[in-house]
C-alpha cells in the first residue's frame, strides 16, 4: 500500500495518509495531547459536537494513560472542497479524545469480561458468607495482622479470586478500555445541522465505476486478548457521488459485539453532505448461535425461530456495484478486513466458527440484522457556511 493515496474529482480532493505504526516518541506526544484535551462529559467531535468544549461544565478528567496497541498515530483520510473552504477529516488523536474518561462513564462500566464476571459472583458469595458468618457468631473480626488471612503458608499460594470486595481499590485513571468512541470526523468551513433527511443508500447500489477507494485504520486493539476494537474508515468515489464509513468494530469474546458507524453521503453537483451515525450492540451468543447455524448446527433450543433469516455465507459476493468496497452500504460485506485474533475463540468441533466471528463484514451484517440502532444522528453540511467545528490544537 502506498504512503499516501491522492485523487481529485469534480472539484473535490481525496487524500488517504498510511503510515507505520506510531513509534515511542509519537505515543507519548499524542498521550501527552490527549491528557490536556480529556474532559468528563465535553465532546468536541462527537454526534453532539460544538467544535470547543464547555469549560463552565466540563469536568477534568484524568484522560487516556494508554493507546491502543496497534496505533497509527500518522493515519488520516481528509476530503477538501476547495471552492468552499470545506474539509473533512478523520484521524486517531481526534478518535480517541472523544474515548469516555472518568469515573463517569457509562459506556466502558457496563462492559466486563467474562473472567471479570466470574470474578464479581465470587466476591459476591464471598461478602454474604462473611456477612452471615458475623450474624450467626456475632464476634467482632480480630484485628488485621501483618500477615493476610486471605493468603496460604505458600509463598506462592495466593488465589486470585479470594480477595475483600473492600480492598478493591478504584483504578486511578480509569477510561474506556474498549476505546469505543462516537467519533464522526471534525469538519473546518461548514456547520454541520440536523436534518431527517435520509442517506440515499439505494443510489449506491447503482451500477458505476468506481474511480477510487481506500481503506485506513486509525487504531485496534486485542483487548487483552479478550476481543478486538478497531475504528477503520473506508471511502470510495464514483462519477456521481462518494461514500464514507468509519466504523468503530468491538468484539468483546463471550461479551457482545457492537457498532459505531459513522457515514457520510455526497452527490456531485448538490450544495451538502449527509452525515449519520449510529450505535448498535448484540449480546456474543446470538452472533455465536448465528454462526454455528452457518456451520449447520445451533447451540441453543428454539434457535431456529422463523425471525432469525439466515445471514449471507462468508465468501458470498455483493451486488455488482458493492463489489471491492468491503461492505460500505449495509452493516458489512465481505471482503471487510478481519476483527482481530481468534484466540480465544476456538471450537473444535465448528472450526468454522472462529473463523465467522472475527470476519467484520460478516459480523456486521448479523448485527444489523438482529438488532435496531441505539442511537442515530442525522446532519446536514452545507457548503460554504461559517466555521463551526474547529480542530483543536
């Protein structure tokens, strides 16, 4: 793949920056920028953006102490409109400072491995034991000695799970460790404003050349070897038109999967963008279950019910005008670049299971199918209006 990927059209430039991945100088540069630009509750790139945060209620945060381990800090795709002054662009610092910090989020709070889960039953059935052994005896604990009571004579006895729920201490920075984010681009030269008008997504299944396509990862991360998240952008230009989606993907294993979808439709010739994203999640044993039926068994009673429509097979092709752009009209397609390792994954007796659940073009078409989008905002950009949605520095 090319360094960098240059196309104009119609008035319009394209271009698509691929670079290594960040080296140690770059990390702490950007982690450096994202400490001052971290704000509990601000968004500044975000379906409800402004362009500069609310300083009056915007609460500090501690930020990012971390990037993702696959960051590629020098990736961007920018579109210009030169006649307007409108530009468009997507880039990793501005994608992950709209990644939830504080101890406020609702997004990462909510999501937990299933080890993490394991862990909470523990700790739970641990507190009421203890809870009911002080009832029944109602002795006062003797007083904590030097030595743990949760830990055995062995030096290297020590259960992971056997620990006080009290002695938890909170992580002193903590963010959204999944590093989801509702990033959907910063814009210069326009002011994006809401609309219901619809992308017109039937047009791009009109039969046309397609004269440039390109696809870019910011950042992805295995989680630990728990999943994958990943925000991609993908663009292609035809004669009449162009098309973005930039999609954050995540996969937490035996967890659920979600979508952040950002897309962005123009016309040649018309005065605006449209611009919508969108949120939608799926618990993992539904995508599971629809994977195993690809494969020709289920893993639950009742799976086969008449509302589960079997999705398209891995490998099957698009539409003619969708083919080589990797899913860009629906919730995915294939040829869409995989979601990550599948580790954790593997079933012996489906061994192609593994194989579907970390396919994100086939991923996101189940997704789509099984579930309604959480949240949809819709813009309109018009062309050659103030400056409304800065990048900040």
């Amino acid at each position: 793949m090319t360094p960098t990927s240059n196309f104009s059209h119609r008035g319009w430039t394209f271009s698509s920056v691929h670079k290594p991945i960040s080296d140690a100088r770059d990390i702490d540069n950007d982690l450096a920028w994202l400490q001052t630009h971290a704000h509990a509750g601000a968004n500044t790139n975000g379906p409800n953006a402004t362009g500069v945060a609310d300083t009056d209620t915007a609460t500090p945060a501690p930020g990012l102490h971390a990037l993702p381990e696959m960051y590629f800090g020098n990736n961007s795709l920018e579109i210009r409109h030169p006649a307007s002054g409108l530009a468009l662009r997507f880039d990793p610092r501005q994608a992950l400072a709209c990644v939830e910090v504080g101890a406020s989020g609702k997004r990462w709070q909510k999501i937990k491995v299933k080890a993490a889960e394991t862990w909470q039953r523990r700790m739970e059935a641990q507190r009421a034991q203890r809870s009911a052994s002080r009832t029944s005896s109602n002795v006062t604990p003797p007083p904590t000695s030097d030595k743990s009571p949760h830990r055995a004579d062995g030096p290297h006895d020590v259960n992971p799970f056997d620990i006080r729920p009290e002695d938890i201490q909170v992580t002193p920075k903590p963010y959204d460790w999944t590093f989801s984010t509702d990033y959907v681009g910063t814009v210069t030269g326009a002011t994006p404003e809401p609309t219901d008008e619809e992308l017109p997504l039937h047009k791009l299944r009109v039969q046309e050349p397609i004269l440039f396509y390109d696809e870019n990862i910011l950042y992805e991360d295995e989680l630990g070897d728990n999943g994958v998240s990943k925000y991609s952008i993908k663009i292609r230009v035809m004669p009449s038109c162009f098309f973005i989606l930039a999609r954050l993907f995540l996969r937490v294993d035996n967890v659920m999967f979600a979508l952040h979808d950002t897309r962005i439709y123009h016309a040649f010739g018309s005065d605006c963008l449209l611009r919508e994203y969108s949120t939608r999640n799926v618990d993992y044993m539904s995508v599971k279950d629809r994977a195993l039926r690809e494969c020709g068994s289920s893993a639950s009673p009742g799976f086969g019910s008449p509302g589960l429509s079997r999705a398209p097979v891995l490998g099957a092709r698009p539409p003619a005008g969708l083919r080589g752009v990797g899913g860009l009209v629906g919730g995915g397609g294939a040829g869409a670049i995989q979601g990550g390792s599948a580790t954790n994954l593997a079933d012996p007796d489906h061994p192609m299971v593994p194989t579907l659940l970390t396919n994100e073009g086939w991923v996101g078409q189940v997704v789509a199918e099984l579930s309604e989008p959480n949240e949809v905002k819709k813009e309109k950009i018009v062309l050659g209006t103030v400056v409304a949605e800065a990048i900040p520095h």
